[in-house]
C-alpha cells in the first residue's frame, strides 16, 4: 500500500477512514468495482463547516452567483467596487472564506477582494468538479468584472489559475500558495487515502481523466502547464512542513519559471499557511511591486 514520509499521517475524514479499512478487500476480490470507487472518489471533494472566523468573514460579504455548467457558484466580494480587486481560488475541498486573514490584509491595503466556492464545494450546488471547471469559474468572474490585479490559488486553486492562464490567454499577476503540480505525488497522496496501489491509481485516474475531460491528466497538471508559462510576475509560497504537497512542487515551478520568487514557510503546514503574517506580508508586498493602484 502507498505511504512515504511525506503522506503518511494526511488527515482523513471520518467517511474516508471507513471506506480505507475496506479498499485493500474490494481490490483485490473485485478490482472493477475498486477502480470505479477509485476514479469517483477523486472527482468528489468533501464539504467541511466553516469555523467561526470564516462565518465572521462570510457575513461581512456581498454575495452573488453565477451558473457553471448548470451549478450554482457562490460568489463574494468585500470591498468597494473602485478598488482595484484580487480574485482568490481556493482548493480542494476548501471555500472561499479560507482566505479570511488574507482577505483583511488585503482590504486593509487598499484592495477589494472577490473570490468563489468552487463547484461542488461550500455553498455552491453540485457533487463533483475538476481543474478545468475552477478554470470556467476565474474566466466568467473575469469577464463579469474585468482583469484583477493578481490571482491567488491556494492548492488546487493555484493550478487551475496557471491552466486559466494558459488556455484563456491570460497574463495577470499570480500568487499559488502550496500548490500541488507533480502528479506522481498527487497518485500517490491520494492512493494512501484509499489504502491503494498506488500504480493502479495513476493509470486509473489517468484513463478516467480522459473520458471524463478528453484529455490526459498529465496535461493539466502544474509540471505541463509551468512549460513556457506567460511571463507574468509570479510568487511561488510554501511551508516545509506541508504534509499533503512538498516543497519539491515549489520548487520545480521555480525552475520552470524564470520569472518567479519563492516564499518558504516552516510549520505553517497546508492551510494554516494562509493566516501566516510573513506570508500576508509577502503577499501584500508583492502586489504592490507588481501591480498598479
């Protein structure tokens, strides 16, 4: 079964820790059955509560919606409209009131802030999603407001900004926050989630992400789309403690990307990064280098 000194002690939800202790079974008596649940499963992201400082954050927003595909996509927006906006894109199984201490720091310095509940997560309708569908999301906010000053993608959010990036012919400044672009990592995270082989999960998912998008996982991932990347200004953030995305992520997109900074964290772990001052700080400094007001 897949473990490594990077995956091995990932929080699990209660649902998934069930469906671990069974996986090895129904792959080894019925392997049909496991690479349905396996190709499913990936495409499916949890929906977690808000704690209180992102329903104090919620609550102070103007919300919207817009349709995606026939789902209903939660919008936010703090701020005034004459301010120039930032537009945040969370991850995987995230909401946009993650971004809650960012979104202070940010009003605090003179921008507004839109941001959006992926498909299929926090309040938006819908029981799965992938990159490309957070990719439609960023271009229709774009279109409804105009260019934003910078993106920032935390995790997946990241990645589906550099995929808007390129296939929407984009060159907005961009900030990803321990974003995941390697995909043999993200096999074999997710194959240690399921308790799987972790070589029948890459060559599941990737016959899965054909059918299901017409094209090749490989394609949408970081590592493909960092190739001659938009020569945009661009900050690469993450913490030598992430226990679900390494920093060897960062770092590849910093080869691949001449133009690009490396901020590094310690201790701050996946998403307890995104209320870090230095990393606020940085943020904020980087925006006003790069953008005008």
């Amino acid at each position: 079964m897949a473990e490594n000194s990077q995956t091995a002690h990932l929080p699990l939800p209660p649902a998934l820790k069930l469906l671990r202790s069974l996986y090895p079974v129904i792959e080894s008596l019925t392997p049909g059955l496991a690479k349905i649940i396996c190709a499913r499963f990936f495409l499916r992201p949890f929906r977690f509560g808000r704690p209180a400082p992102e329903q104090e954050i919620a609550q102070s927003a103007s919300t919207s919606q817009i349709t995606i595909n026939g789902e209903q996509i939660a919008c936010y927006h703090w701020g005034a409209a004459n301010q120039p906006y930032i537009l945040c894109v969370h991850g995987w199984s995230g909401r946009a009131t993650q971004f809650f201490a960012l979104i202070k720091t940010l009003l605090d310095n003179g921008y507004s802030v839109l941001a959006f509940d992926g498909p299929a997560h926090g309040k938006s309708t819908g029981r799965e999603t992938n990159l490309v569908e957070f990719a439609q999301c960023i271009d229709a906010l774009i279109k409804l407001n105009g260019s934003p000053a910078c993106l920032i993608g935390h995790s997946l959010g990241g990645v589906a900004c550099m995929y808007y990036q390129k296939h929407y012919n984009s060159s907005i400044p961009q900030i990803t926050i321990n974003s995941p672009v390697l995909p043999q990592e993200i096999f074999e995270n997710y194959a240690f989630r399921l308790n799987a082989n972790p070589q029948k999960v890459a060559r599941w998912l990737s016959e899965y992400t054909m059918k299901k998008l017409g094209i090749a996982f490989e394609q949408i991932s970081g590592n493909v789309l960092a190739e001659d990347f938009p020569e945009v200004p661009f900050l690469v953030c993450t913490d030598e403690n992430d226990r679900e995305v390494s920093p060897a992520n960062a770092q590849l997109l910093q080869q691949k990307i001449p133009q690009a900074q490396l901020f590094v964290s310690q201790k701050q772990g996946h998403v307890r990064i995104l209320k870090y001052e230095p990393l606020l700080h940085a943020v904020i400094i980087f925006i006003q280098e790069n953008t005008k007001q």
